[in-house]
C-alpha cells in the first residue's frame, strides 16, 4: 500500500474564483508565513500533527511532513473577480489583516490581477462589477475560462492546478433536469440555460480540463449528477460545499458531545450579525436561502432523530444573518441551546462567538487546495468525502448520508491520509493491552 501518493514536482497554482475576503486573507497568510512573519494557525496541513502507529510508538509528524504536499514556496496564486482591484487593495478593502501588515507584502499582493470574472446579476442581486467577461453562450465562457488557466500555467510555469471557490453566495438552486446528466449541461451550456449558475461555468471549466475543483460556497457548482460525471470522466478529485467555519464549526463540535451523552434538545436558535461584503450578499433573501439550506442539513444529520426520537424527534432549529456593516468582518453569533436531561429536566446553553470569518475560512481555503491536489496526485477521482472536515455542507456520493460530525470526519481525514501512506488505521481500540 506504502508510497500511493507520487510525490510533488514544480510548481502549484491555485486558481480562486472571488478575491475577496477570504481569498486575499488566505493568500496574505501564505506569504507572511513564507517571509517568516506570521504563522499558519489554524490549518490542517500546516501545523497540525498525525499520531501514527501505537501510542507507546510515539510517533506524531506534522501533517507536512508525513504526507507529500505542495510546500508553501512552491505555490502560485491566480484568480478571477468582477472588480478590478489587485490583491492588495482587495485585502485592503476587506479590512481583515492590518494594514502594517498588508504594506509589508505589498508588492506581492499587487502583482495578483484579477481575471475578468463569469458573472451574471441574477444569480448575485446585491453586486455590481465591470471586470467582466462578455460571450454569446455560456459554452464560450467556460471556454474563455479554461484559456485563461491554460495561459496562467504557461506563464506561471505551474505543473499542476487547482480552483477553490471563494466567489459570492448565488440564489438558491435546486437540481432540475439540465443538471441531471453532461450531456443535457453541455446542451445547457451551449443554449444558455437559465439554471445554469456561474459558479457551474468556473466548476464545469477545471473539471472538464482534469483541474481539482473544491467549492467554499453553498452553491450547487459540482454537486450534481452531471458535474460528478465529468469528473469520473476526467478522473478529476471534486468537493464541496461551503467552507465549515463560525457557527457551525461550533454547532458541530457542541452537537456530537450532547449526543454522545445523551443529552436531549428541543431547540437551537442561531443568529450572526456580520458586516463585509458576503454579509451583503447574504442580505438578499435569494442568496440567504442558499446558506439556511447549507447550515441546516448539521444537526439532523448529527443527532440522527430516527435512532432516538426521545431526545432528538423534535428539534426546532432556526438560523438567522443579518447584515450589520459597523462589524465587517468581525462577526458575532448567538446560539441559545435548549436542553434537556435525567426525567426530562430543562436546561440551556448559550454561545456567544466574536469570530473573525475569514481569519477562520483561510486556512480551510489553503488546506483544501493542498489536500485536494494530493487526492489528483494519488489517482483518486470525483467526490472527496474524506475532505468533509472542511465543508458546512460535504458532498457525498449518490445515496449516501453525509458525515457532519468534525471528529468523525477528523477520523475518515486521518485514516484517509494513514491508508495512502500504507500507516495502519487507528481505531482506538487498544485490544493488545487487554489481550496481554
Ligand atoms: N468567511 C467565512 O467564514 C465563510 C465561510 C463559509 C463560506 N464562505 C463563503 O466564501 C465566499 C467568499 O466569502 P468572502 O467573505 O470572501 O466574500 P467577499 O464578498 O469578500 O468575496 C467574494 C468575492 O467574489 C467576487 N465575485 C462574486 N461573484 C463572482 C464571480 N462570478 N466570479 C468571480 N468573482 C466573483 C466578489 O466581487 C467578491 O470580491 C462566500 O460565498 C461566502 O459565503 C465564507
């Protein structure tokens, strides 16, 4: 099984449709670290460490180092947006990192110039941007893009790429017949269909050129039938949706420690104040269906009601954003949780969480990127569940409940990463000591 994963050679190059908060954060990161200026808190990849073997064995590398991944140094960024700011007046306007900081890296920052975007006002009411393509079909935009990204590996000399999504939250899809199978997208494509999103002509254009595609946003993008098909047929690796961060990041840390000590719940109330640009968007009702759909599949999924209707049959759960601009991007959540325990008595949490939303999303945006060229240089293909870790909302195969649990999904993460590295898989269950 030992050495699946062919090891890196030249350089990566992450495409990011949407140079926003996210994106300019992530890619601030990146250099500061490479300067030795800052440190990778908070990724996966980076900082995180892997027990491998026995306890009495130990052995606990950094992710980095056990598994052969893209090294900071060796990375290239790209990207498309429909406004025209370089990197470094996009991270400046997001008002995430100080500004100390941005001028530091200042001309790296700049020398990042967004592509001209895929756009379309329907799908994202509350935005407007003149860095935009213009194309008589939708087919001759995705293949605008795909030229776009060929032009950018010969320039940048990359031997491999990857798109991550960081672009706006569009209105809310659901999958109708045009998503159903390639052919009828491709028709679509051609015939500008109307229910086929922007960020189904950027996923549509890397997976057809074998390009990873990992998607940050809740937006459908890949997670149809006919992307997934594209993708077995492209051998490319895909994931989504949503990046997992904020709130429910802690809803699913919260949820599966109640559940595992059978505690009941009769209702979880969460809302956010948020105040950047994503606020804005998610300000449209269209655009907010999309999250509320996103955010609401965890807890069903984690609490499992079916198994014990005496605890979880009932849950009322509500999720409410709200646009508030004197806090950018600092937002601030509530959760009042209403439990109960032994005979039924009332109890509650409450929560109350001052994150920074893309100090959280930017090292999911690195790791996934990483993690999901590693998948393509292993051989694996289509829907990425080990990588479910990362997504608010993971993608999963045809038939098959999605995992929202974190620690289950830290498990499938792990013993993914064990498995391509011919490590055993750790079960915690420690027989020899007992057997002895
Ligand atoms: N920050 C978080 O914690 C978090 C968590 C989960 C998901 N997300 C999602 O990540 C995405 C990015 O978040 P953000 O805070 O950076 O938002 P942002 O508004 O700061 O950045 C998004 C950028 O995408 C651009 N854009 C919109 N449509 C585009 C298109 N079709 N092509 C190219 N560019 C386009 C916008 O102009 C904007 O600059 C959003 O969809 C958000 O919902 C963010």
């Amino acid at each position: 099984m030992k050495n699946k994963v062919k090891k890196c050679e030249g350089k990566l190059g992450i495409l990011l449709p949407g140079l926003g908060a996210v994106a300019t954060t992530m890619i601030t990161g990146v250099y500061a670290v490479r300067k030795g200026i800052g440190l990778p808190i908070g990724s996966y990849t980076q900082i995180g460490n892997i027990r491998l073997g026995k306890r009495t064995e130990n052995r606990n590398p950094k992710v980095k180092d056990f598994v052969p991944l893209a090294s900071l140094d060796e990375i290239v960024f790209g990207g498309w947006d429909i406004f025209e700011d370089n990197a470094y007046e996009a991270a400046s306007n997001a008002g995430v990192i100080d500004q100390q900081l941005l001028d530091k890296l200042k001309p790296e920052l700049s020398a990042i110039l967004p592509m001209k975007a895929v756009f379309d006002k329907k799908f994202v009411h509350n935005l407007d941007g003149k860095n935009v393509k213009s194309a008589l079909t939708k087919m001759d935009l995705a293949n605008a893009l795909i030229r776009d990204m060929e032009e950018f590996r010969v320039k940048n000399a990359c031997s491999r790429l990857v798109m991550v999504w960081c672009a706006s939250t569009e209105i809310y899809l659901e999958v109708s017949d045009v998503h159903q199978s390639l052919e009828a997208f491709e028709d679509g494509l051609r015939c500008n269909h109307p229910q086929i999103a922007p960020s189904m002509i950027y996923a549509y254009a890397a997976i057809k050129s074998g390009i990873p595609f990992a998607n940050g946003a809740p937006n459908l993008s890949c997670d149809f039938p006919a992307m997934v098909e594209l993708a077995g047929k492209t051998r490319t690796p895909i994931g989504g949706k949503d990046f997992k961060t904020g709130q429910t990041l802690m809803k699913t840390i919260i949820a599966p420690g109640l559940k595992a000590r059978n505690i009941g719940v009769d209702g979880w109330f969460s809302t956010n104040i948020l105040g950047n640009r994503d606020g804005e968007v998610l300000d449209d009702p269209e655009s907010f269906k999309t999250k509320e759909v996103s955010k609401l599949g965890s807890l069903s999924n984690i609490f499992e009601p079916e198994l014990n209707p005496d605890l979880y049959s009932d849950i009322y759960h509500k999720i409410r954003i709200n646009y508030y601009p004197p806090r950018g991007d600092n937002k601030e959540s509530w959760d009042n949780i209403d439990i109960f325990g032994w005979l039924g008595y009332k109890m509650q949490i409450k929560i109350n969480f001052l994150c920074r939303d893309s100090i959280l999303a930017a090292p999911i945006v690195l790791d996934l990127a990483l993690l999901i060229d590693l998948a393509k240089r292993t051989g694996m293909s289509g829907i990425q569940e080990w990588l479910s870790f990362f997504f608010k909302s993971p993608q999963s195969a045809p038939g098959l409940v999605p995992i929202h649990d974190l620690f289950r999904q830290l498990m499938k993460l792990e013993n993914t990463l064990r498995h391509l590295q011919g490590e055993s898989l750790i079960t915690h269950l420690g027989l020899d000591y007992y057997e002895k």
